[in-house]
C-alpha cells in the first residue's frame, strides 16, 4: 500500500495544473518562459530533476471518487466530468514544472516568442503533436479552442479566465499569433495554458452535443477505455502517445491503466478502501483519520497509514469577517472574536488534535511573516509608518493561545476589554 500510495502521490503532482503569473517576458523564441526571464531547464535538457528513471513501468492504480458522473466533458457547466478526464485525456500548449515557480514548457507549443510590447505572442507547434484519434494538431485547432474557451458553450470560469486574450489569428498550419486586450504579466502564460482540442471533430459532433458518455480526443497520454455511467471510468496509456519521449513527459504517466471508482459517499468509501477495493485513500476529515482509519489491517501494517510533510502554503478553513458591516468596521472588535476563540480545544475535542492554527495568509510557507519587520520589508512598511498601528514594528503577529490553565479566562477579559473600549457592553445579561 505504501508504495501504490507513494506513486499514487507522484502521479497527481505531475497532473496539477498551476495558474501562473509572469513577468520580465522579452521578445524572443524560446522553448519556455518564467516569470524571471531565468528557467531552470534548457531547451535539451533530458527529464525533470523530480522524476526517476527507475520508475516501475506497466500495472495499474484504482483510485477514489466520490459521488457520481454523468458526463465525458470537462469543460461545459451542467453535469459532472470523472475523475482525471481532463488531466490525463486532453493537454495545454505548455506545462509547468514543480521545481521552479512561475514557469510554462512548450508541450504542445514548440517555440513561444512574446512580443516587445508585450500585446501578443506567437506560438509555433511540435510538427508530431497528434490527438488520439491520430489527427495532427494544427494551428486551426488551437485558434478553435481559443473561441470555444471564450464562448458561452463552456463554463464561465474559462471565458473570464481567457477574457484579455482578444483574437487569435493562424500564421500557417503550425503558427498562430494570439492577441492581448492590454498589457497584462499573467497574460502570455495564461495563454499558455490553452487546453487543446480538434477542430475536425467537433466539426462532425458539435461542441456541447457530444454523445453523453463519449469523450472527444485529446492528445493527453491517456483515452478513455471503460465507462460505467456513474460508477466506474477506466484510463488505458495511449500506445500512440505523441510525447511519450518527450522530455517534459519522460518517466511520468507510468500506469498502464487508471481506474476510478466511484462511491455515494465518504464513509462507505473508506470501508471499501479498507476491503482493498482501491489503492490510496485521501483523506481530508480530521475524524476519518483518527478513528476510521484502523482496525487489523492497520496493526497488522497491511495499509500503511503515513503523513506526508510538506513546506507548501496550506490554506485554511476560517471565517472572513465583512468589514463593510460598520458592526465589524472597529478592529477592536475584530480582534476580540480572535481572542474570545479557543482554538487548542476546539482542536483537541473536535478535530482529533490534527489541526495546526492558522497565523499566515501563507501558513505552512517560507512567505509566512516571522519575527519583526526586517530588512526590505522593513523599508517597505516604513513608507506608512504613520498610518499603521505601532505594534506592527514591535510585536510579531501572533494568535491569542490558550495553552496553560488560566489563559483563557486571560483572553476572555481581554475580549471584553477590547469590546467595551468599541463601545459595547453587556445589558441586563
């Protein structure tokens, strides 16, 4: 279990896609772009640093969904996709490397040149790249998906992703030149991440009339080879892969198939797990973790049950508080809800002790603020000086803790002093 859980964990980093910000993109061609103008990989570079050529080749990896699908699109509104349609089924131009921040590789794209100006950018495509159905990929295609992710026949998140992106007009049948509204750092790498998908058969089955359970081609590394509506959904490694032997896909994709299978809800999910009925449970709620995953096949280290550490932001769960509301607008009373809240015991009673408290916007993180103000960003704060509460250059941000007895009695007067200097009391109880 350890090691479908280990490959299970590699196989979805390599899939994520990264919405990225650029800067510093000069006019010239290149194999990649960053937000630097500075890429870790050259143009011959041979694999990713992260990947392993040892890597087993062949078998196959049954994961989780949970719910139901009734559909093969990924990218129209109604209904819900499966599990990894659009990851392993259909690319973008470019692809992100998980090593470096803020990059985009030519997949699709072979050679990717920015304008001076910065209100365009030209994109020359691998003569091999090639859908599943065995169709080469042209610059119509691209020009198609372009219009199609601006259109009303998909989900709106694309169109208002995509928005600044005005036109996009084909050079010959391997160049397009895509158009920018204005000047924007995101722009060039959020065109990058066009999906790609065939003019030609849509031509013949049009976009959004699709057959319910047949997916369109794509020129991902994975087709769809099974489906049970709603239950089951079998990827088979496409023998004809275009980039098999490129150097972004080298060593990745290593399962010869990919089944999800789907369960109506989390509980009956992790009872099928523990049956063996999947590899790799991931598991997002504090209670599954610390009672649902035991029993003899634990003990008896049949499941491994193992946390993988991280230094990634982690995000959070919290309450965001509207400080249009004049009743929030004073930010002592924002700051008495935080002292009036006992993380340490709703941690310990509610969640298993599995939570770490939140103190950053980037928690988790080397971004998350440490210490006093220091250095540039001391230079930056300085500049408002006069603007900003003097604690903010002599205390170092901090939740309130209610670790020792007495400390939340502490943090309770505390709240009550902060509300009454904002002008609120208790009356008649």
């Amino acid at each position: 279990m350890q090691s479908a859980a280990m490959k299970y964990y590699l196989f979805l980093g390599f899939c994520v896609a990264f919405t990225l910000v650029a800067s510093g993109l000069n006019g010239f061609c290149a194999h990649g772009l960053s937000i630097d103008g500075k890429l870790k990989y050259d143009a011959d570079f041979q694999q990713f640093e992260y990947v392993s050529p040892a890597a087993e080749q062949g078998g196959g990896l049954i994961l989780q969904g949970v719910g139901s699908f009734d559909k093969m699109n990924p990218f129209t509104l109604k209904g819900r996709a499966p599990l990894g349609l659009q990851t392993l089924v259909y690319e973008p131009l470019a692809v992100s490397s998980l090593d470096e921040p803020f990059t985009k590789y030519g997949l699709v794209a072979k050679d990717i040149r920015v304008a001076e100006d910065k209100l365009s950018i030209t994109i020359v495509l691998e003569d091999s790249a090639r859908f599943s159905d065995g169709k080469m990929v042209s610059a119509d295609d691209v020009l198609f998906s372009l219009n199609l992710m601006k259109s009303d026949k998909v989900h709106p998140l694309y169109a208002d992703y995509y928005h600044d992106i005005d036109r996009g007009e084909v050079i010959d049948e391997h160049t397009i030149k895509l158009y920018f509204k204005k000047r924007n750092r995101e722009l060039p790498l959020i065109a990058l991440s066009l999906p790609i998908l065939s003019h030609k058969y849509h031509e013949n089955i049009p976009f959004g009339q699709d057959q319910v359970m047949k997916a369109a081609p794509g020129t991902g590394p994975y087709i769809v080879d099974n489906v049970v509506q709603g239950k089951t959904i079998v990827y088979r490694k496409n023998p004809r892969y275009w980039a098999r032997e490129k150097n972004l896909r080298r060593f990745l994709f290593n399962f010869d198939s990919i089944t999800v299978k789907y369960y109506k809800d989390q509980t009956v999910g992790v009872e099928a797990f523990k049956a063996g009925e999947f590899d790799v449970q991931y598991v997002t709620i504090a209670k599954q973790w610390a009672r649902d995953m035991t029993g003899v096949k634990f003990t008896d280290n049949i499941i491994q049950k193992k946390i993988f550490p991280h230094s990634n932001n982690a995000g959070m769960q919290c309450f965001v508080i509207n400080q249009r509301n004049p009743l929030f607008k004073d930010v002592r009373v924002r700051e008495a809800l935080g002292y009036a809240f006992d993380f340490e015991w709703t941690n310990e009673s509610l969640f298993y002790g599995q939570y770490t408290r939140s103190d950053s916007y980037f928690s988790n993180s080397y971004l998350a603020a440490r210490g006093k103000p220091h250095g540039l960003e001391l230079r930056y704060l300085e500049e408002f000086q006069d603007q900003l509460p003097p604690r903010v250059f002599t205390t170092p941000p901090s939740p309130p803790r209610n670790e020792n007895p007495g400390d939340l009695r502490d943090n309770l007067l505390h709240a009550k002093k902060l509300l009454n200097d904002a002008g609120w009391f208790v009356t008649n109880g």
